[in-house]
C-alpha cells in the first residue's frame, strides 16, 4: 500500500502544506489489497430522478450492490537487476471496486487501482455480484487514466453480462455536512461489503497519485479500508456523490476518516475520457501564498486572499498582466514574497486561500476566460484572463 503525506500543492505553485496524519492511497498490490473508496455521479441518459424520501441501507444495497464491481488488474512485473533473480516472468495483483454509470457498460473507478506508477494493468477483470455468494467475472478495457483526478473509465462488453445495473449519479456541490451515506466495496477482499456513515467534512484538499490537489474533496466516517477504492459513496436518495478514494491514518488502518473524489469532478474527467482518453485542465501559471487578514496586516498590504509571489512566463497570468512579488519578509518565521498582486476573487466569487483558487480554476476548461480580481498598491482593478492548457499535467 503506498503512504502519501497530505500535502497541498498545487497546479497553480501554491506552498506545501504538510499534515502529521498519512493519507493513504490503496495500491492494491496482493497480499496488501487495494482501498477502494468511490462515490460516482450519473451520466447523462441514466439519471434517475431524486427523492426527498431516503432510503434505509438495506434499501440501497438491495437495489445497487449488483452495480458495484470488484475490480483485479494484473501488472507486468518489474524487471529484477539481480542476476540471481528468476527468470520467469512474474505478475502483481491489485484489488479495487468500481461502479457502473451506464447501460451500455461504462464503469467508473480510481485511477490508482488500473494505474501503478504510470503503468496501467495489462489485464483487468471486474466481477459482478450474483445472487448469494456467485459472481460472475467479465474482462474490461481500460478506456482511459487521469491520475491528476485519480479517475480511471472501463468497459465491459453488455454481450457477456447481460442488463446491468446503473448507478444513478447526485451532484456533489449541494452536499451537506451530516448527510447520511453509505458506501459499498471490497474492503480487505471480503467483497460487496457495505458500511455507512455520514458526510463529516467537506472542501478537504486530497493528495492524487501524481502529487496534485483534488479540490473539493468528501470527508466521511463510513468505514473504508484497503479494497474500498474506486468504490461508489452513496447518499440516502441512493445517488452517487464521490468516489471512495483514501484515508488518513496512522495504523494503516480504518479510523474514521475516509475521503472520496467528488462526483462532479469524476463526471467532468469521465467526459473527456470517453471522448479522447486524455484529460486537460485549464491553467493559470502563477505561484502565490495564503494571504490571511493578520498576515496582510502584518505585511500592510491591503488586501487579503492569494498574494501573488510569482508569475510563469508567457503563462495567461503573465499575458493578462498580473504582477509577482520580488521582496522576501518573514512573519512569525514564514518567509511571504510580496510585492504582487494580491488576488481577492475569481469571476465574483471571493477566495481566501489558494487552495480556493486552485479549485476555481480546476472547475473551468482550457479556453474558458475568467476574471480577476486584484489589488495592488492599494488600487483595486479586474482582470480579464484566457486560460490555457496546463502544460504540467
């Protein structure tokens, strides 16, 4: 299993910030299976309409669990440098759970449990739920890989599997702290397990297999663990809200702090994925720090949000006019390069952090033109910025 420390870095260049708690991305290499943590939104022609009235558990495994997938990639195994090493070719394993989104065979799941290091599985087969203890095990093409998002789609052919069930997909944006949710998997490969809980955070910054944030991350107490990942997250109205993803721990173990991809931006990666296999996010090419109102009092800037300490160039930033900083000062022993910008608002909506940036800018497409808003030298002024394709991602 890999240990990923939560760290917040950012496309966009913001400073790490590094957390005592390890979050833990299930690799599933065997014997150690993978954490298998889904929560899928609906695609499109399969939505099902929501509820006020919720469903009991029982309710939802009873109509869903035969939509939930257990996931084995198989890996070429690596080549050994030890000339006493054997010389027969070896394969590694890894477990996950997946979830199907469409009827003709589309199954979404995370990217970490297809893709190992930027290698995707030479094989995998996913296995459907049948009644009692049968299962029946088709093979699935990897369609595509994002390991920024940690998404991955596969398909399997409905010509060997019959009518599939379909997991209606929720919108992650309206979730709410306290809401009830369940979440359905492989955990530790005792399979089409069921565990609930409640949505316990929201807006947490995740780690991706890349190094990348995941904004808008889902906070949850429902039980995850190795083999929960790529596995739906599930609200009462029986709609998927995030893709079981990680967990911070510090046994390696369950302890009440499981965290999902957020549906939409499953959704938003899924999109592409089908139409090119290749993901591209927008960019913005600036390097910049949290600016909180005591350190901008500090500092006597005017101003709080992202202060902005360097522009890349011939980035959009660069090319719209936004400025970088180019004194160092310290405050209380951190060292904040001012002299910039400092940016208050993206297109109206105020941001107090880059990690709230970062997550504005992950929602648009390259093309896609927003506004800034910044002050310098005590001026406030907009900004009107064309976003590119990210060229680090």
């Amino acid at each position: 299993m890999k240990v990923r420390t939560a760290v917040a870095s950012i496309g966009l260049g913001a400073v790490a910030a590094v957390s005592a708690v390890a979050l833990m991305l299930g690799t599933g290499l065997l014997p150690v299976k993978t954490e298998t943590r889904t929560v899928v939104k609906d695609a499109g022609t399969n939505t099902v309409s929501m509820t006020t009235e919720g469903m009991s558990p029982q309710q939802l495994y009873d109509k869903y669990a035969q939509g939930v997938v257990e996931v084995m990639s198989t890996f070429a195994a690596t080549s050994s440098t030890d000339p006493f090493a054997p010389s027969q070719s070896q394969t590694q394993q890894a477990l996950g759970t997946g979830f199907v989104v469409s009827k003709d065979g589309y199954i979404l799941t995370n990217a970490h449990v297809v893709n190992d290091n930027g290698q995707t599985a030479k094989s995998v087969t996913v296995a459907f739920k049948g009644e009692g203890s049968d299962t029946t095990k088709v093979d699935a093409t990897v369609l595509g890989v994002d390991n920024t998002s940690d998404v991955a789609l596969l398909k399997v052919d409905t010509g060997k599997t019959g009518s599939l069930t379909v997991l209606p997909l929720g919108d992650s944006d309206k979730l709410q702290v306290g809401e009830q949710v369940v979440a359905i998997g492989n955990p530790l490969g005792y399979d089409f397990t069921l565990t609930t809980g409640v949505v316990s955070a929201l807006d947490r910054e995740l780690q991706s297999p890349n190094g990348s944030v995941i904004a808008n991350g889902i906070q949850t107490d429902a039980a995850i663990n190795s083999g929960n990942s790529g596995g739906p997250l599930i609200d009462s109205t029986g709609h998927v809200i995030g893709i079981n993803e990680q967990i911070a721990s510090q046994s390696g173990g369950n302890q009440g702090l499981g965290f999902a991809v957020p549906i939409n931006t499953a959704v938003r990666v899924m999109d592409q994925l089908k139409s090119g296999g290749e993901v591209k996010y927008a960019w913005l090419g600036i390097q910049g720090q949290t600016l909180t109102s005591d350190v901008a009092s500090a500092l006597g800037i005017d101003g709080q949000g992202v202060l902005v300490a360097k522009v890349v160039d011939g980035s959009p930033a660069a090319k719209a006019g936004v400025k970088g900083g180019s004194n160092e000062t310290s405050v209380q022993g951190q060292p904040y390069i001012t002299g910039g910008d400092v940016i208050t608002a993206i297109d109206g909506q105020q941001v107090s952090s880059m990690e709230d940036l970062a997550a504005i800018v992950s929602e648009h497409q390259p093309g896609d033109e927003v506004s800034l808003s910044v002050m310098r030298g005590g001026s406030a002024s907009d900004l009107t910025v064309p976003l590119s394709v990210n060229p680090l991602l």
